[in-house]
C-alpha cells in the first residue's frame, strides 16, 4: 500500500497549515485552495501549490463542489482534506469525491449521515446499548407526540433538531404552556438553518459536563479511542477552553467513557477519526449526545496527551493502511489545555476583524501554537474568528496552568482585540482552578459582574 503522492487541502487558516504540516512530514505534496481575498493567507504560502477557487463569501469558495473537484482534477491530486466545518461533514461531497476518482480523507458517506441526523444516531445507539437522555425513540413528529412524550418524561425537556448541531434549533421547555410554542419555534428555525423541521426531544439535565471522546477506526474493524476531553468552557455552544484529561474522570470513568466510544464507532462501521460526544451529570451519570464526523478544532490537546498525530491517522486510513496503534499502546500522560484565541472583544465576544500590527507567539517548553496569523495578515471578517489555538502540557493540571498562565502573558497580538483577556481571568478564576466548573461556568462568571454583559452573538463559526 502507499500513501498519496498529492493531497488538495479544502480548508483555510489554521486547520489547513495543520493538515499540510502532517502532509510535509509525510512525504506528500499539498495544494491549497483560497479565496480572492486570501491570496496573501500563510496555508496559500506554506502549501506547494494553490488554486484561487473564487469570491471571499464562503458559499462561492471554500463551499464550492464544483470549483474544488476543479482544482483537485487540475493539479493532479488523489486525495482531499476538508479539515472541520465548510464541506467536512457534507455527504454528497463525499460522494462526489469518490465519482471524480479522488479519496475524501474522511468517514464514508453513510457515517456522514448518520452523524447528521441526530435522531437516529441517539436511536441506533440506544438500542445497542448505550445510555442516552431518557427522551423520544427517534424523531417527534408532531406537537401532540411532543406533550405525550414530555408528560412521560418529565419536565424540563429539551427538544432539538435532527439535522441540527451548535445548539441552534434547540428550545428548552419547562412547562407544559410553554411547549406548543416552543415546538414550533424549533421547527420553524430547524427548517430555515438545516433545510429540515425534525425534531426530537430528551429530558433537560441541568448543571452539566460536556465531555467528548477521540476515537479512531480504520475500517478493518479495528477501533481505539484516545480519552476523553473536557470542553465544558463554553459560550453560546463556542468552546472557549478544551482539556484532557478532565479534571472529574478516574480511570474507571475513562474506561467506561472509552468503552461507549468505541461500541457506538463499531455500531456505526465508522472509518477514521471522529468524536463521541457526551453530556455527564453531578452524579457522573455520562450519556450519549452526538457524533462529530471530523476533526475537531481541539483535536491538538489528546495529540499533546497521547502522542498520536490524529492528522496523520486519518491520511495514512484513507489510504487503506490499518491503525498504527493498538488501545494498549495508547498512554495519556500528564495534562494538556488549549484556550481558543479569536479576533473578538473579550467582554462581549463580537468579531474585531482587520490588521495585525504585531503579533509574537509565545513559545519554550511544552508550549504549542497552531495559527495562520502573522504580523501585517488582516483578519477577515467572512469566515471564523480563530486566529489562534494556544495548547499547552504539562506533567499535571496545575502545571498546564502555570504554563498557560505564562503563556498567555507572553502572546502579543496588536491591531485587533482579541480574547486573550478573558483567557487570562479565566485562568485566575478560583473555581476554575479547582476544577470545579460545567457548561453554565462563563454565563456565571458573567453575572457576577466579571466579564461585561453577555447580549451579543459570536460570529458564525466553522466549526460547530
Ligand atoms: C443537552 C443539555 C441538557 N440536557 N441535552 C448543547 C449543544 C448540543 N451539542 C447539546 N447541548 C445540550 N444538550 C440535554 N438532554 C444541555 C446542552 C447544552 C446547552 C443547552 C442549552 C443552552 C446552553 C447549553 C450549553 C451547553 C450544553
């Protein structure tokens, strides 16, 4: 077997100086795709080639089927990375990968709709035996099945869209008066974000962890899973922090978490890495939520854990090779934390686009940043707003932190705010030194008069 000689890169920023850093070490020729407002772009500067594919509205871009197949069939390449967000998770651009002869490195098709209807994954692994939010056997067809279901299960209930993700589409009901409404608010925002108005419903469990769990399959039937990360640091369903291990897991919770990873990658037939995610309650109750069927944006932290290089798994299984590591061989040490670092007011999390003036990364021992920021590049403000992924390990938690603390007081980005202030309160907030926090943690801290107001929304984001 052999690894592709040339891979096009159907990504932007930092996700895509990642993948072709993986191709460099790996012996393969990259291209990179760009929109006409990012010929300057460091992914379009490290990549041996680039292929201008259109206009800066993302839709035209790095959204468009026909102009990436274009470049892929132009430059002679065998396979395409679509990193997270844009074409990542889309079926039939998979599918359409595979007509043209080129290999989406990636899940097949089938796991990219199942990951895409979340009714049905929470059914299929329901039934085979892993634990989900007592809710609805699959999708809730009307507004009357919505009351039946909520009397059985109780309130507060939350109901969410099938083809949902990120949160939108998803209304929490604490009483009965209040479902009608909220039924048809979901269905009605549903159908105009994803194109569909199912929805399905669970129990509302207050006060949780969102803990997700890296799995990776080759296809052969061999599954591993690389621990579990906590990314309960959240804002308006935008992770903010992502830590691993996390801070609540003993060993036999991990195993356990591993396990329900692993049986619902096999329950799917799933192919390369993806992730598992889970919602964990004050009782340490985990229960099954969704599948990612990417590369996460936080992927960096179990690599700084395990010494896996997630990026090179998924090339080396979309060539057919089988995974290089067996469960036994994967050895989490110490801690490692990653603080997203986005051009954004750090008060009130609206984008701040345009010119870095000066920027100077921090740097030294176990420090790791992944960024296609450099001083002069302008920030744009049509796609995302992370400029910067800054990960840190160290031997324990309290290491880790002393070093992002370090850290973060080294990064200089001037010209544009960015959330580095918040990152550092955050980083001297005492319960978050504890370990002590869930998904509530920042719109708490933002009560408390710490953190400005919270009445604006973040930016669309790539990654969900
Ligand atoms: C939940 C939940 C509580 N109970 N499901 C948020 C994103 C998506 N991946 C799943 N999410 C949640 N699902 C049950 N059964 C809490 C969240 C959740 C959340 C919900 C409403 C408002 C803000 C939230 C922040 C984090 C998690």
């Amino acid at each position: 077997m052999k690894l592709f000689k040339k891979i096009l890169v159907a990504n932007r920023g930092e996700i895509a100086i990642r993948v072709i850093r993986a191709c460099k070490e790996l012996g393969i020729k990259t291209v990179a795709i760009f929109s006409d407002i990012e010929r300057e772009a460091l992914h379009v500067r490290l990549a041996d080639e680039s292929v201008c594919i259109g206009p800066a509205s993302a839709a035209q871009s790095y959204l468009n089927i026909p102009a990436i197949l274009s470049a892929a069939e132009l430059t002679d390449s065998e396979a395409i990375h679509p990193g997270y967000g844009f074409l990542s998770e889309n079926p039939q651009f998979a599918e359409a990968c595979a007509t043209s002869g080129i290999t989406f490195i990636g899940p097949t098709p089938d796991n990219l709709r199942m990951g895409g209807d979340k009714a049905k994954a929470r059914q299929v692994l329901k039934r085979r035996g892993i634990p989900v939010v007592p809710g609805s056997d699959g999708p809730v067809a009307s507004e009357e099945i919505a009351m039946k279901t909520a009397r059985k299960i109780g309130f507060p209930v939350i109901i969410k869209a099938s083809a949902g993700g990120g949160g939108r589409g998803m209304r929490i009901v604490r009483e009965e008066e209040e479902l009608s409404p909220a039924f048809h608010m979901a269905q009605r925002e549903s159908l105009a974000a994803f194109g569909s108005s199912e929805l399905y419903m669970e129990r509302y469990l207050p006060s949780i962890r969102h803990i997700e769990v890296q799995i990776i399959a080759d296809g052969k039937g061999n599954v591993i899973h690389l621990g579990e990360r906590d990314c309960s640091v959240q804002r308006r369903h935008q992770k903010l922090i992502e830590e691993a291990p996390s801070p609540i897991a003993t060993e036999k919770f991990r195993k356990k978490i591993g396990e329900f990873a692993v049986r619902a990658a096999k329950a799917m037939k799933y192919k390369n890495v993806g992730t598992i995610e889970f919602i964990v309650d004050q009782d340490q109750n985990i229960y099954f939520m969704e599948i990612n069927t990417r590369v996460q944006v936080e992927h960096p932290v179990t690599e700084e854990l395990t010494g896996v290089d997630i990026i090179k798994e998924q090339i080396k299984i979309a060539a057919g090779f089988p995974l290089s590591y067996k469960q036994n061989q994967i050895k989490p040490s110490g801690h490692a934390i990653e603080c997203r670092i986005n051009a954004e007011d750090p008060e009130r999390f609206i984008p701040s686009p345009g010119k870095i003036t000066f920027l100077l990364p921090p740097g030294g021992p176990g420090v790791r940043v992944d960024s296609a920021a450099y001083t002069g590049w302008v920030v744009p403000p049509q796609y995302d707003s992370l400029i910067a992924k800054l990960i840190v390990h160290g031997k324990n938690r309290e290491d880790a932190v002393a070093r992002m603390k370090r850290a973060l007081d080294e990064f200089i980005i001037e010209g544009i705010k960015t959330t580095i202030p918040f990152h550092k309160k955050v980083f001297n907030h005492p319960e978050f030194l504890k370990g002590n926090f869930n998904t509530d943690f920042i719109e708490k801290m933002a009560e408390s008069g710490n953190n400005g107001n919270k009445t604006t929304e973040a930016a669309s984001n790539q990654d969900e």
